[in-house]
C-alpha cells in the first residue's frame, strides 16, 4: 500500500468555533464535531471531583490573596465594593481549573503541532495558543515531542495518514483523527488519537469508534476517495499515551457495544441540545394552591403523635 505524505497545517479545515461549539460544514450542511457531542451529554464526574479540588485547593492554600481580596480598598468612584470584591474573588477561584485545563490543551496542542511534520523535530519553540492565548515554554513541550519521535522511529506503526477530517452525515457528526495507520505485527489498519494527559478514559475510545465509524474522509467539500477506502478498512482503534518520560501504545477495545455507547450518547445529546427548555418538552400543564396550614389546624404539639394524618 503507498503511503500518503500529509503536509502539516494549522487545523482542521471546513471547522469553526461557535459559542464554545466546534461545527464541521460539509456542501452548506453543519454537523457538530464529536467532541462537542460527547460534552454536550455532561461532564464526568471525575472533571467535576478534580475542579472541586483545585478551587478549594487555591482557597485553602492561597488564602491570605483570597482574604485580600475580600478586604481591598474601594477603587476611584467604585460604589458597589462588596459585589466587586465578592465577583473579583469569585472569578479567580474558578480559574484555578481553568488555567491548568487551558495549559495543558495548549500543550497537547503543540505536541500534536510537531506531530504533524512527515519528520518530528526537536527544534521547538514556545507555543501560544490561538484560542486561549496560553503559552507553552519549548521544555515543556520538548519531552513529549522526544517521546513521540521515539515511538515513530522505533513503534510497531506505520503511519500512513495524519490530521483527515472524517464526516457521518447520517448520524451527524464530523471530526478530526490524528492518525490512520497499520500495526505492522497484525498487519491491521487502525485509528490512532495522541493524548498527553495523565490518563485515559472510556470517552476516549467512544470518540475513536466514531472516527471510525464515518462514512469518508474529505475536505473542501471533496471526498477523498483514496483515504476513504483507508478509512472502510479500519478495523481497530488505539492511543498513544505519551509523557514526559515514555510513550505507551494501547490498543482499545472496538466492538459493538463501544459503537452503541456512542450512537447513544449522541441521540441523548441531539435530544436534549432540542428540548433545551421547558416549552420543548411539557405538552401539558394544570397548576394550583395547597392551602396554607396553619397553627390552628395543625398544632405544632401534634406533628410528633401518629395519630395526625396529612
């Protein structure tokens, strides 16, 4: 099979940003990319554990900036003090887990970046992300750039595409895969997603099952035949874990319940992005008063016997 060079860009094509959404547009149609998808059903309950902690975290061990804050003196002609001082501490405690979150998808980011290149370099420099504005320091991406240059020379993978958007316009989705490529022990053509975070997670397989699972691969409003073809052959699915001091190849499990869990979280997102509010879903009503009960009726003394019934 020839291998397909794929030049490095800077992002996916035919994708936008709207309103915190990623939408995909193919021919004058809009799908929403599976990652929106997978965060419109709710976050995880670990995302909301590790957010708690890091607020309380920076409250408890920042509480001296915290209390002065709380305590700082009014601004020329600033009449509302106490709300402003309330909102000012507020907003930055909510950063403690913004400002981590944002500084390691900017360094996942640039790690993917260099990842790009047909030949990973070394010769990084620091990173400012588009969106966020954050930036990396080159030593902070270097590691896992090393890493993952280690896993291309010396891996059991040939990588035959990188960065193709994918599009199921049945299901109504669109997305981005980072590689497509054969296990040369198998010889099995397989999805692979690059991640840099301290774990995975079930939602990761879900997201490469429906990379998978797309009906082509295009751009420009143009399929591409050749990788479409690639893409019918995928008949597994895998991450690379990298860190700053390894790299790990971990074959997912595929089957057909990973693509039922997803097709499933996809109709509850679908379902509740169109009944978003009450008028979406109430078909009927009828309201009414209780009548207040009073001291009288039910003395206080009574509510303890079992003879009082409601």
């Amino acid at each position: 099979m020839t291998t397909i060079t794929v030049k490095a860009n800077e992002g996916p094509r035919n994708a936008h940003l709207e309103g915190g959404e990623r939408w995909y547009e193919w021919q004058g149609r809009r799908v929403m990319s599976v990652t929106t998808w997978l965060h419109a059903v709710g976050q995880a309950h670990r995302l909301v554990s590790w957010k708690e902690r890091l607020i309380t975290e920076r409250a408890v061990d920042q509480l001296d900036t915290l209390n002065a804050m709380m305590t700082r003196e009014a601004k020329p002609r600033e009449r509302v003090l106490e709300k402003n001082r309330r909102k000012e501490a507020k907003a930055w405690l909510r950063r403690s887990h913004i400002e981590e979150r944002d500084w390691k998808a900017a360094r996942g980011t640039a790690v993917h970046r260099n990842a790009e290149h047909d030949t990973p370099t070394l010769d990084i420099k620091d990173y400012t992300d588009s969106e966020s504005g954050v930036v990396v320091k080159a030593e902070d991406i270097r590691p896992y750039s090393r890493q993952y240059r280690n896993w291309v020379d010396e891996g059991d993978f040939e990588i035959i595409l990188k960065e193709r958007q994918v599009f199921n316009l049945a299901l109504g989705y669109a997305g981005s895969f980072d590689i497509l490529g054969r296990e040369k022990a198998t010889g099995e053509i397989v999805i692979c997603d690059i991640k840099t975070g301290a774990s995975i997670y079930a939602d990761n397989l879900l997201q490469q099952m429906a990379y998978a699972c797309a009906e082509f691969v295009g751009a420009d409003d143009v399929i591409d035949e050749e990788a479409t073809a690639l893409l019918a052959q995928v008949s597994g699915v895998a991450i690379l874990h990298l860190s700053s001091t390894g790299w790990e190849y971990l074959r997912l499990q595929a089957d057909s319940e990973a693509w039922a869990a997803f097709r499933g979280l996809l109709a509850f997102s679908q379902w509740t992005k169109d009944h978003g509010n009450e008028d979406a879903f109430v078909v009927a009503k009828t309201a009414g008063a209780a009548e207040l009960l009073i001291e009288e009726d039910y003395p206080r003394s009574a509510w303890d016997t079992e003879e009082v019934t409601a």
